[in-house]
C-alpha cells in the first residue's frame, strides 16, 4: 500500500495554523490565561490581524505562570480542542459514507471548495468564512478540566484564520469516507497546532521571543498557507491528490537506503546537525541562562550523543515516517 500524504499534509497545515496571525499573536496571551495569570494586552497586535478567538483581556500586567502547572494546562487545552476536530472529522468523515459510490464527484466538489478556502486565505473575499462564534470564559482555568474547556471553546470557536485551513482538512480527511483514517488526519493537524503550544509553554519567555520575530513575515506566512491549500484542492479535483505518494516513498526509500548502509555519513550528519541545534543558545549576543536553555540545548545534545553512538538513527525514523501507510 502506497504513502498516504493527508497525514503529513493535515500536519504542515495545523503547524501553518499556529502561524495565522489569528493564533500566533496570540499565544503569550492564551498562555498566561492558562497559567491562572492575568490576559492583559501583552501583544502589540500586527496590522490586519484581530482579536478572534483570543482569551478573555484584561488590564494590568502579566505574571509569568510557574512552568508546571502552565505545561500541565496547555496539555489539558491542546487535549480539549483536539476533541472537537476528531469530532468533526469523524462527522465529516460519517456524511461521505452516506454519499458512497460518487467519490469523483465528491473529489470535485471538495476540491473546488478547498480551492476557495486557499483563495480566501489569501485575498480575504467571501467574507462569511469569517464568521466565528467566540465563547468567552470569565473564569481562568484552575484544573485540567477548566483547561479541557477552554481548549473545547477554542476549538469550537473556528477563528477566521483557522477556519479556511480546518476546513480543508476536514473535507480531505472526510471524502475517504474511512473513520479511523479521517481521525487520524486531523489528530496530525492537532498536532500540528498543539505542539508549538506545548514547547512555547515549555520553553517559556525564550521561545516566545523569536517566535515574535515571524510577526514581519505574517502576510507571506498567509500566502504561503493559500497556496498549500489551493494545491491540495487542485490536486483533490484532479483525482491526483494520492500521487504525492511517489514522493513519499521515493524520499523514504532513499533514507532507508542510506540508513541501512551503515556509513558515517548517515551516523555522524545527523549527530551534527544536532549538535550544531544545541550550541545555537550560545551564538546569542545577550546570553541569558535559564532552565528552558538549558533542557533545550541538553536535548539535542544527548540526542547528538545517542545518533553518534549509534543508539538511535534519526533516517530510518524519519524514512518510517515517509512510507507509513496510514491505518
């Protein structure tokens, strides 16, 4: 069975999610509100971007939440909104099985939908996608389930960035009309969103800071996001959306071909590329230490360690990866 691309697809897309200037402007704000802290206006918010789905403001400035209790929400949100997309996809998924046996015209039809999501996403024209229903929580969060419901909420909410994207791996994930596989699709995405929440909670401060340093590069992120949602409608219409596959394999199989080789050249790359990772703390000018620094740089030390040593070998994971086959 050939590579499936809708997984590592719905996961570029939730990563492009986090990106929206819907959600990326955002993210210290929603943080603090999940620590207990106080949501003031942290974020000097860029032109053309809006509060949408943002956490309840209010004034007054923010107390760094402890790291624990932040990482521990932060999970419990990502878990709550994950929800509500597998929710919907295995909806989706439900309602294509009913319309089984006219999948080329379903492909059309969702291909031509996707199509306009992208252009949406980039020229902003069909102005009712922007419509978004914001559940707005007075209470901040004090155990896992207040978190669960604020990530229910966000998920729910569909801001206006997120919507256009979500959508168009809810109908690619859906036209399978397999419900495991749907789930599984935008499980991908919600970790393709979930997971820079989790390491900006974890990596607390630094990494926010150069993650402010995208806020300049939003608009070409926005039409970066269009346009790989209109190749996937494009290639969706055209019934050719599975011929990523070959990519798929022909890549994983030239990882795995490396990897078996046994050469130092699959060893000791990788074991670089990890080492260089973890001294990049150090090229900062102004160096600051704190425990986010240090776990951060630690990690891909050990991780450049177990590659050299042969422990571990990042190419035959990441050949796994590019040959799975879905479920």
């Amino acid at each position: 069975m050939a590579a499936d691309p809708s997984i590592p697809a719905a996961f570029i897309a939730g990563l492009l999610s986090f990106l929206s200037p819907c959600v990326l402007p955002l993210v210290s704000s929603w943080l603090i509100y999940l620590g207990g802290g106080e949501a003031g206006a942290l974020e000097k918010k860029p032109e053309g971007a809006d509060n949408s789905g943002g956490p309840p403001a209010t004034e007054g400035a923010a107390v760094p939440p402890r790291r624990s209790h932040l990482l521990f929400s932060t999970a419990s949100f990502i878990l709550g909104f994950s929800v509500i997309f597998i929710i919907l996809s295995l909806l989706f998924s439900g309602f294509f099985m009913l319309l089984g046996g006219v999948n080329s015209v379903i492909n059309i039809i969702a291909g031509i939908i996707i199509i306009l999501f992208g252009l949406n996403i980039i020229f902003n024209f069909i102005p009712f996608l922007n419509y978004e229903k914001r559940f707005h929580l007075k209470k901040k969060p004090q155990d896992f389930f207040g978190a669960f419901a604020v990530g229910l909420a966000f998920g729910a909410g569909w801001t206006p960035c997120i919507g256009p994207i979500l959508g168009s791996i809810l109908l690619m994930a859906g036209q399978s009309g397999e419900l495991l596989f749907s789930a599984a699709c935008l499980a991908a995405y919600s970790a393709g969103l979930g997971l820079p929440f989790l390491a900006a909670a974890f990596f607390w401060g630094w990494l926010l800071k150069y993650l402010a340093r995208l806020r300049p590069l939003m608009p070409v992120i926005q039409k970066i996001s269009g346009a790989f949602i209109i190749v996937i409608g494009v290639l969706m219409m055209l019934g050719r959306f599975r011929t990523l596959s070959g990519f798929f394999i022909r890549t994983g199989s030239s990882l795995a071909k490396l990897a078996r080789g046994g050469t130092w050249t699959a060893r000791f790359i990788p074991a670089a590329v990890f080492f260089i990772i973890a001294l990049l703390p150090l090229t900062r000018k102004r160096r600051v230490f704190s425990w986010g620094i240090f776990v951060f740089s630690g990690l891909f030390a050990v991780l450049a360690l177990l590659q050299a040593a042969g422990l571990i070998d990042i190419l035959a994971l990441l050949s796994r990866w590019f040959m799975y086959t879905g479920l």
